[in-house]
C-alpha cells in the first residue's frame, strides 16, 4: 500500500505484531512528527531524507518531540537521514522509550539551532551500529541517557558501535524523584565511533558514572574519557582508545597477547587454566580473590607484587599456581 505521509503509514501498522513492518520512504519528504505506541515497525529511508517538523508530538502540553517512540515498541532506523527542521517547538527530534536500533542511519539536527537533543534514551535497549552518524547542532546534546526510575525502572542500555561521527554532547543523567531509586540501571557502552563533544554527567551520577560507561574503542577529539575506559584499553594522544601494548606504562599483566592495566583486572578475566603474566612491578593491590573453582598459574616474570595493608591474595575455592 501507498502512503501520502510517514504518518499514514505509521497508522496503517497493527499494535502488538511480532513480525516487524517495513515502511519505505519513496522519495525525499518533510512533514509532522510521528507517535508510536506498541508497534514494530523498521523505518528504510531508501537513500532519501525525510525532514520533521510541525506538528511536533509528545505528551500532553509538552509537544517537543519529531518522533516519540512508546515503551512496548521495537523501532528500527535505517538507510537515509532523518533531519530536524528549524521548527521552533521541535526540541527533541527523537524521544525513545522502546527497544531502538540506528543503523547506517543520519540523524541530523545541524541546522535546528532550537533541537535540544537528537535523540534523548530513557527506556529500553538502543544500538547505534553500522555507518550511523548523529550530528548535533552547536551546544546541543547528540543524545542522552537517563535514568528515570519513578516511570522506567528497567533503565535504558545504550550500545555505540558505529563507523560513523557522533558531533555533539553525551548526557548521562536523571529525571525525577530518585528517593529509593539511587543506583541508577541506564548504562552507556562505546566499543566504536569518533566523537566530538563532551561526556556530561548529572551530580546525582557521579559517584557511580565509571560503573555506568564503559568504553573499549573509539576516537574522542574533545573529551579524556580514561575514567571510563575498560582495563585492556587506553586513550592516546589523539584521542583514540586503543588496546594497551607491552610498552605501555600502564600494562601491568598479560593473558596470551591481551595487556591489562591492573593484576585483579587480568585474574578476574583468566579462564580455568590460562597464565597470567606480569609485565611490570604491581604495588599496593587490594585483596584479591578466587572462590569460583578456576585453577590459575600466575607466572611472575621477574617482577613483585605488592599489597596494600592488610591486603593479600585469598584462595577460597579454585587454585594459583
């Protein structure tokens, strides 16, 4: 069937299908904003663009969103670019509460001064992959990830692998009460991208941000993002997060040819039989300790390992060789 508007076409899609529906976008199109509510729908913007504007969506007297994707749907994006019009109440171009996939997508609000957020996260699984490109305009946010525990107490997972460029800032932070809701269940994971913009978080997230970002891979030409890399990793002088190296000063131990920035780091990681191997002299470790039956040689190499008071190695159920 054939559709005057995206909008149609989203009416046209049954509530509660398993099977996704593909709508696909003919020709290059501007038009309103779209709400979706337990629908599965993949969106294949067959190489074109389509532009959103008025009448944005939303929730009663907040209005702001392009496309405001409902918990209880799957929403996948791809092949063309969604842009954000220079509409003054179009605020947040992507406002996602579902499972969302962006793949060799653009999401483009360069030019919408006024669009607060490309996309803002507050619930279910989101993958950035392929080719995807999120643009920003100057001092906006690419998109957030927040925690709202008081409607959406899954959180939302975040997932960046991507050739493409995220320009723009990352938010990690909250809405709402967080009285009996602290620890916050929204994480962020990078394994790929080049970004441009800083990592922001809300004070309520600070002491528990290095928990919630985890980074393995990247380029981040604007932001030190080592308080959030993972331990066989670091970030050059560029910007890039790379694999640690037996030159870096960092790497403390070895399994096979992966280095990692700290003894406990290498053992938590070792499989039942593998050898951890210094590389450099560790000091001052907190206890470490075996209880899951692993059986480990720990090959010294030449160097020490040191602990800090009253810190040791405890083996409760497993063995080190």
């Amino acid at each position: 069937a054939y559709y005057a508007t995206l909008g149609d076409a989203v009416a046209a899609v049954q509530e509660g299908e398993s099977t996704p529906t593909t709508i696909v976008l003919l020709k290059d199109a501007s038009g309103g904003g779209v709400s979706i509510n337990n629908k599965n729908i993949i969106f294949d913007f067959g190489g074109h663009t389509y532009t959103v504007g008025e009448p944005t969506v939303g929730s009663a007297g907040t209005e702001t969103n392009g496309f405001q994707l409902l918990r209880g749907s799957t929403i996948k994006m791809t092949n063309g670019t969604l842009k954000a019009s220079n509409y003054p109440n179009l605020k947040i171009m992507i406002q996602n509460y579902c499972d969302l996939t962006l793949e060799d997508v653009n999401l483009d609000a360069s030019e919408a001064l006024q669009c607060q957020y490309v996309a803002s996260n507050n619930c279910g699984e989101v993958e950035i992959i392929g080719s995807t490109n999120i643009t920003a305009a100057s001092g906006q946010v690419a998109f957030d990830v927040c925690w709202w525990p008081t409607s959406y107490s899954e959180g939302v997972q975040v997932t960046i692998n991507t050739t493409g460029n995220i320009t723009g800032n990352i938010e990690l932070g909250t809405y709402g009460s967080l009285t009996g809701h602290e620890i916050s269940a929204s994480t962020l994971t990078i394994e790929q991208g080049t970004f441009s913009g800083e990592i922001e978080v809300s004070t309520e997230l600070e002491t528990q941000a290095t928990e919630k970002i985890s980074i393995s891979g990247g380029t981040f030409t604007h932001a030190d993002v080592s308080a959030y890399l993972v331990d066989t990793v670091k970030q050059d002088s560029t910007g890039q997060v790379r694999p640690l190296a037996a030159e870096d000063s960092e790497s403390v131990a070895r399994i096979r040819e992966t280095y990692y920035r700290s003894l406990q780091a290498a053992i938590d990681d070792a499989e039942n039989g593998e050898t951890v191997t210094l590389v450099r002299t560790s000091t001052d470790n907190s206890s470490i300790v075996i209880d899951d039956g692993r059986s480990l040689t720990l090959n010294m190499n030449g160097c020490d390992v040191g602990f800090a008071k009253n810190q040791n190695i405890s083996i409760y159920h497993g063995g080190l060789n």
